[in-house]
C-alpha cells in the first residue's frame, strides 16, 4: 500500500475537455454515437466485420484531432503539472492529443490513441499514418492485420494498474468533461472516496456519478478548469 504521497492530483478527463476544442463528444446531442453504431466502429467485432468502415471512422477522426488545438482547460492542466508543488496524472479517455500539444508530459491514455497503430498479430506498435489502409501490412512481422491502437467496448483499457497505484497515493482526484458513463473510468471516483481521496466533477452539467463527489462545479471547461487550476496554485 502506497503511503498518500504529500501532493498528488490524479485527473481523469473525457471528452468533454476536447469540445471547445471543436472535436465532438459521444452521448451530447448530435454527439459521435448519435452518427455512428457503437458496436459497428468501436468493438472488435464491427472491425471483424467491416474494417474498412471502421479504420474510415478512425482516419476521420484522427484528420481532425490532427487540426485541432488545445484550448484553456487542456493549457490549465499544463500549467497545474508545472507549477504545482507534486505530482500531477492525467489519466485521459481521449484519443486526441490535445493535452500533450498543451504541454501535458504525465499522461495516460486508458483507450489508447489516434497517433498510435497495432499489430493485431504481432502487438507491434508504431505511429500511426494520418490514414490507415485494412491492406497496410505491419511493419514488424508483415502481416496485413493493422489496426488504430485504440482500446474498444470488451477490451481491457491501459494502465490499470497504474491509475490504481496513482488513486492510492493521491490527495485529490478531479474528473473533467466525462459523463460517467463507461466502466472502469466511471468507477474511478467512488475507487478514490474509497482511498480517502477529496473528489471534484468540474463538467457541463451533472454526470452520472454526480451524487459521489465532494464538490462539483457545472459550466463549459474553459471556464471552470482555469479558475480551479488558479485556486489550486495560489500561494
Ligand atoms: N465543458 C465541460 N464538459 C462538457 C463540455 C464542455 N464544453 N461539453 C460537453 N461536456 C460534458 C457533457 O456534459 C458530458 O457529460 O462532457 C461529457 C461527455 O460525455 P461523453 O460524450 O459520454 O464522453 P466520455 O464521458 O468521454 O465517454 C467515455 O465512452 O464511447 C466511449 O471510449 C469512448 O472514451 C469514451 C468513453
């Protein structure tokens, strides 16, 4: 058991910090679930059946993170892992790299991300091409079993164990621009109350795990993170 490290902030963030970056979330309205069948581009057996579809999906979707710039919330977190006096994880559902162009460096990406290519053979991984072809053939063992290293729906998301380890020595757990509705993120909060972490939600409206965290401030994430971010750092 890890003894609670003097400051640590782990930060779960969705896709809600990424909105008013232009890049669309997936339960709003009109969000990418309203456009595209979960279980046909976001499970491995929808890429069974029609990888073009689903690798199409993928290389849409990386075009625009490619294009999109961070925006204040993703730069407060930035600035929080920079000044702040300990440690800072950003434990990201996002496959955009939006906290990395801010200057993030402690980030985990749970379900993977759109720069990141699989072997689904050999489990080589490499930097994805802007676009992806089902005939592209891994450049580690050749076979044409290429996919987004993206985790989807049945899969295990990455590092784990690492968050876990991170929940354990953490003081304060934030959770950002996410609707709780997935499993194991949406487990996180009640995992960190359980650590004796404090909780905050700073997210548009109300999510599903609303009812379990001490705080919560409601409004869009570049107003909300950037104020929180300054009272955590004033002196
Ligand atoms: N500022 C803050 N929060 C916002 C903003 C904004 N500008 N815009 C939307 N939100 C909030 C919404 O209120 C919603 O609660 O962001 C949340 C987005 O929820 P989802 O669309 O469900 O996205 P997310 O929670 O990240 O989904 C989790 O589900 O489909 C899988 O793998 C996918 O990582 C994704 C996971």
């Amino acid at each position: 058991m890890f003894e609670p490290m003097k400051n640590c902030i782990t930060i779960l963030t969705g896709a809600g910090i990424s909105a008013e970056s232009g890049l669309g979330t997936f339960r709003d309205e009109g969000g990418l679930w309203a456009q595209q069948r979960i279980e046909d581009v976001a499970t491995p057996e929808g890429f069974a059946r029609n990888p073009e579809l689903v690798q199409g999906f993928y290389n849409a979707r990386r075009a625009q993170a490619v294009e999109a710039v961070p925006n204040a919330a993703h730069e407060a977190l930035a600035r929080l892992e920079a000044e702040y006096d300990g440690e800072v994880l950003i434990v990201t559902q996002n496959v955009d790299g939006l906290h990395e162009k801010a200057g993030s460096r402690n980030v985990l990406h749970m379900h993977g991300a759109l720069n990141g290519a699989l072997c689904a053979a050999c489990e080589h991984r490499w930097e994805a091409p802007l676009v992806m072809h089902v005939a592209d053939s891994c450049p580690n063992c050749a076979a044409q079993a290429t996919r987004p290293d993206i985790v989807w729906f049945g899969e295990m998301p990455y590092g784990m164990e690492q968050i876990d380890e991170a929940l354990q020595r953490s003081t304060l757990f934030a959770s950002i621009g996410t609707s709780g509705n997935v499993y194991p993120a949406a487990g996180f909060v009640a995992e960190a109350r359980r650590l004796g972490c404090a909780t905050i939600e700073l997210n548009l409206e109300p999510s599903e795990g609303f009812s379990l965290f001490d705080e919560a401030r409601h409004g869009a994430a570049t107003q909300t993170v950037p104020a929180w971010v300054a009272k955590l750092l004033k002196p």
